[in-house]
C-alpha cells in the first residue's frame, strides 16, 4: 500500500487525476456487449432485484458499521424530488455502500466495465442496478437510453465523476463532463456526496485503517435560460465547488494541488 501511495502522489504531480492506479484486470470479468440488459422488466426481473436488495442492505449495514459510518446533511436529500445524478468521490472499493446507506439500496449506479464479474457478485451487481460503461458505440447508445429511462421513472442515478478509484484520496479530483451532461439531457439535478476521512488508530503494514463520514451537500439545478453547454459548465463548477468548500471546512485546510499544469485540471 505505501508503494500504491507513492504512484498517486506521482499521478497528481503529472496531473493524471483520471487514471486508475491499480492494475485492471477483465480475467474475472464478463464482456460487456449489446445483449447486456441494462433496462430490466417484467415481474421475474423484479422479483429478483428484492431478492438480491434483500441480502444486499444486509451486507451494507455490515460494511458501513465496520467504516463507523457517519452521515450528514441529510436534509439536501428530502430536498431532491424524482430523478437525479448523484456524484460522490470515489476512494473506495466500498465506498457505494455508504451511498445506498444514505441513498436507499434502490439507486443505479454506473462503472467500468472490468466490474461486470463472473459469479455470484457479478449476479448481485446486475440485478442491484450497476450500469456498465463500454468502448463500444452501440452498447454506449443503450447505456445512455437506459439512463434516461430510470432518471424519467424518479430515480437516482450514481455516476463518480472523478472517473478512477484512488483509495483514501482526501482531496477533491476535477470533474470529468459525463454525470454533468447526463443531468442536462435528462433536466434533473445533480446531488453532490463527497466522503471525508477519520483517523480510527487501527494500522495495519504500516498503513492506517479509516473511518468513513458522508456528506449530502446542497443539490445543484441547471437553468432554463442557459443552454446545453453552459448548464453543463454551471453544474460541473457548483457541484465541484460544494465539494472543495466541504474538503476545506473538513479538514480545516485549502485545496491545492501539486501538479503545476493547470490544463490537467478542469474546474
């Protein structure tokens, strides 16, 4: 783990904030291609999503009491009515946990294709909401269809802008455009999450165990008199800058980053 952290301090220095550090590995995996059933229907399919969101709020509950799970500013989501995007940063192979924890199990949620596993897990994952990414066009067509379909029927879709994982990363990382442009499309707001981190005193190699704390920040709207473009601008910088304030009042210092180039970063 100290060398993996060492390769993000590295990342950040070059900018590369979008960048998986940890190797990807499809070996495990399913493809990804156009039978995969992203808009499930009928009884059989939703008998089955009970089932698997029965066992799955159970291991939740497991998972955000081992992270002392704290939650706060959960009055900004009694605040989002109907369909939304919500982003959160993604420092965690665990870190949706918190979110269904906060959100309701009930949420659909979007990553890389490499996370479509064989087995069990696999099964749960695609019957609990997961919305695979995909190089190919026609599978991005039915991808994108599908979000507009569960964003129409009130739901919350979960979509971590930063794009890549980086484990027990503090800062906020520059937003990529997708979640924002999928919230313009559609008219729904976006509601920022952003997690913060709480020393536990548990180190094991060397490395510190952490305790989660969730954020619900203020949701954001786009403008009926802004067009496309502009509304995906506004969104992606009042949802980034609800973030960076929450990094900053948290951890009682300034957003800065190493890398000089400041092309790299998008805010």
């Amino acid at each position: 783990l100290k060398n993996y952290y060492k390769i993000q301090e590295e990342f950040e220095l070059e900018g590369k904030f979008d960048q998986d550090i940890d190797p990807i590995d499809y070996s495990g995996s399913l493809p990804v291609d156009e039978n995969f059933d992203f808009i499930k229907k009928g009884f059989k399919n939703w008998w089955k999503k009970q089932y698997y969101l029965l066992g799955l709020r159970i291991y939740t509950n497991k998972i955000c009491k081992m992270l002392k799970l704290q939650i706060v500013g959960k009055e900004n989501l009694k605040k989002v009515k109907g369909g939304a995007i919500v982003t959160c940063n993604h420092i965690s192979k665990y870190d949706s946990f918190p979110i269904r924890k906060a959100l309701g199990a009930d949420i659909y949620y979007v990553a890389a294709d490499f996370n479509n596993w064989k087995g069990k897990m696999g099964d749960i994952a695609r019957n609990t909401g997961y919305l695979p990414l995909s190089n190919k066009f026609s599978v991005m067509r039915k991808f994108t269809e599908a979000i507009d379909y569960h964003l129409k029927r009130g739901k919350k879709v979960l979509i971590y802008p930063e794009q890549a994982m980086w484990r027990d990363y503090k800062k906020v990382r520059p937003f990529k455009n997708g979640a924002f442009h999928y919230a313009v499309k559609n008219n729904v707001p976006v509601l920022p999450l952003f997690i913060t981190l709480r020393p536990s005193g548990i180190v094991e190699d060397g490395v510190e165990f952490n305790y989660f704390t969730l954020h619900i920040l203020p949701p954001v709207y786009p403008k009926a008199e802004l067009n496309a473009k502009e509304n995906l601008e506004l969104l992606r910088k009042l949802a980034y800058t609800e973030c960076k304030k929450c990094y900053e009042e948290t951890y009682n210092e300034e957003l800065k980053y190493t890398t000089l180039d400041l092309k790299k970063i998008q805010i």
